[in-house]
C-alpha cells in the first residue's frame, strides 16, 4: 500500500475513470451527491478512497498517516 496521497487516472463522461480501489476496501457510510468513500485496512496501515461520482469521475486515495498530517497542520495554522 502507498504511503502518500494519489490520484488514479481520471475518466471522463464517456470512459470510467481507472479504479484504484481496492476489492476488499469496504464502502462507508459517508456519502454525498457527488462522492462515495471508503476504507481499506492492510497490516498496520489504512487508506480513505474518495471517488467522484459526477460528470469527470475520479479517485482520490489517502493514506490515514496522511490524513492525521493534514489534520495536525490545520490545528496548529
């Protein structure tokens, strides 16, 4: 698993965009209009895939350790 933040190719109205997700990634329960999430947990490290669902699909992964450096830095700023 990578330990930064990636994008996968993005698709475009007629092609999907690459699916970087995980098969046994679970989907959670936080969603909107426009992305879904979800969460894949492999040994000790876990990782947050939003992907848009929109008009330019796409695929965000995050790393946890990644995502708790974002968090950390807005606290501090």
């Amino acid at each position: 698993m990578k330990r930064t933040i990636y994008e996968g190719a993005r698709g475009s109205s007629r092609i999907p965009a690459r699916n970087i997700i995980p098969p046994d990634a679970k989907k959670i329960a936080f969603e909107t209009r426009s992305y879904e999430f979800y969460i894949c947990q492999r040994d000790d490290h876990v990782t947050i895939y939003v992907q848009t669902t929109d008009y330019h699909p796409g695929i965000l992964a995050i790393p946890l350790e990644k995502l708790i450096e974002f968090v950390r830095y807005a606290q501090i700023n």
